[in-house]
C-alpha cells in the first residue's frame, strides 16, 4: 500500500456525544480533578459504553472539562449513554453536567502522542448543539432526532425547540431530549425566546387579527381605486351622450292627426245611422185608433 493512503484520514458518519461540566472554570483545581474523575467513572460504567468499546465502535476524546464520545455503530448509542449518564447523574446533584448529541462525518486522525484522535463537523456541531444546553439538559440535533425518531421507543423523547444561531453564525435547529425522570425540561436559556414546536412537523408564521383586517382594507381600497381608474371614462361618456340625446315626445304627442280623423269618421257613422232611423220611422203609415165604448156608471147604492 503506498505511504500517502497510509496516511490519509479515514472519514465516515458518526454519532457524537459531547459531555461537560457546567461551571468547571470557577471550580478549585482540586474540585476540577475530583469532577472530570466522577464524571469519567460514570460513562465508563454505563452499559452501551463497554459494549461499543468491546466492538471497536467508540472512540473517546477528553476536552478538558469534558468528554467527546463517537459512536459508529448504532445511532440509538449516544442517546442509550445520555440516560444512562443522567439517570445515574440523579442521585449526585453535586455535578451538575449538560449534554448534546449530532450525527455528522468524522476524520480519524493520530495526534501529537500518536493516539487515535477524531475531528471533523460532526465534532464541532455537536459541542455548538451541546453549549446551547443548561445543567441538565440533553440537547440533539434536529438530524439526529430525525435518525433516532425512526425508532418508535424514542419518539416520546423528542420536544422540538426551533432553530438558534451558535458560533459562526450558524443556524442548529435543536430538539430537547427529556422524560419524567430523565434530561431537563425547561427551555434553555439560549432559546427561551424561540417559539417551541414538536419535531418532524412545520412551523407557519401567522397573522394577528388586526393585521388581517387592515390588509383586507388595503385591498378593498385599492380594488375600488383600480376600478374608478379603469370605467371612469365610459362612464363619463355615457353621462355626456344622455345629456346631449332630447327626450323623445309620447305617442298620444306624436300623431294628433290620426287620433282625431280615427274620433270624426266614428261620429260620422253615428250620425248617420239615427238619420236613417229616424227617417224610416218618419216613413211608416199611421196606425188607426178605434175608440173604446164607455159603460154607463152604476147609481150609488143607499
């Protein structure tokens, strides 16, 4: 194999897990030395991190006042480690740690002491994921909740927080991961003011009432003022043309010959019909009168 394939960095997916303490820098040096050794002692108790550590699959960086954790096998390893870590966290509230998980690319690398090391953008967005958190807080990406929510045992787990510009300007959208007894589930203090949705599920900015109403006014206006810009023109011709054309006159008002020629030949007609009545009847002989005998009248009776 030729030396620079040697030599190159080996890059591939892994789901990391970043662990500090909250508050370390303003520890004593002894109480940093006590509290990076508890904390080291509770991972390496945990279950799933002797499993991935027997199966080559973890790969553990210590980061001062932390520890990052890479998972190459199964996604579910970062989350199985961060309850087992807050559940045994429970009856030790004197350390007080927050944790953030992201599944991104890594590059194994040897470091200066020719030790396996890992970096990459996996590693730096997991600790921007991770410094958005309070004491308490298990904080994952909102890639990784998507990977993990394809698991039906998680997705009780999941309460999304939105989206927060971390370092850099860049733009995390977080999820937080808590149960009754496990994580925190109080907002962090870097996204307080971040409207809160559930995971997998689009938010929509709306509009309040007042809004809409004055929009719907503008509109209104302005749709009356397109329309008297557009037909004011017929308009004003229509009324110009009414005013010019006269008013035609009636009927009755048009023809007053006809009426009264139509009114004369009937009484013509009249007329003529009693002069012939009357001069049929004027025509007709006399007919002759017989008298009728009077009776004599009877004397009064006593």
């Amino acid at each position: 194999m030729p030396d620079d394939e040697k030599t190159k960095p080996r890059l591939e997916i892994a789901h990391v897990l970043f662990i500090d303490i909250v508050g370390y820098s303003k520890l004593l040096t002894d109480e940093q030395s006590e509290a990076l050794q508890e904390l080291n002692q509770i991972v390496r108790n945990t279950e799933v991190v002797r499993e991935a550590e027997g199966a080559g699959q973890l790969i553990i960086l210590p980061t001062g006042d932390g520890m990052a954790l890479a998972f190459t096998g199964s996604v579910e390893g970062p989350a199985e480690c961060a309850l087992e870590v807050s559940q045994a966290l429970r009856a030790q509230p004197s350390l007080p740690i927050r944790m953030g998980i992201h599944s991104g690319p890594v590059q194994y690398v040897k470091d200066a002491n020719a030790r396996d090391n890992i970096s990459g953008v996996g590693i730096n967005i997991a600790r921007r994921v991770m410094d958005c958190g309070d004491a308490g807080h298990i904080l994952v990406s909102k890639r990784f909740a998507d990977d993990l929510a394809q698991h039906r045992r998680w997705q009780p787990y999941l309460h999304g927080l939105g989206d927060v510009e971390v370092k850099h300007g860049v733009v995390v959208s977080l999820v937080n991961l808590y149960a009754e007894t496990i994580g925190n589930p109080a907002p962090p203090a870097c996204v307080a003011g971040v409207r809160r949705s559930e995971p997998h599920t689009a938010t929509h900015k709306g509009f309040s009432p007042l809004t809409l109403a004055i929009f719907v006014i503008a509109a209104l206006l302005l749709i009356l003022d397109i329309v008297s810009v557009v037909f004011a023109p017929a308009i004003m011709r229509s009324v110009d043309k009414n005013r010019a054309t006269p008013v035609p006159q009636s009927t009755a008002t048009a023809y007053p010959s006809f009426s009264d020629a139509i009114q004369n030949m009937i009484k013509q007609r009249i007329t003529d019909q009693l002069q012939k009545s009357l001069s049929e009847k004027s025509n007709a002989p006399t007919p002759r009168v017989t008298p009728t005998p009077t009776q004599p009248t009877p004397p009064p009776r006593p």
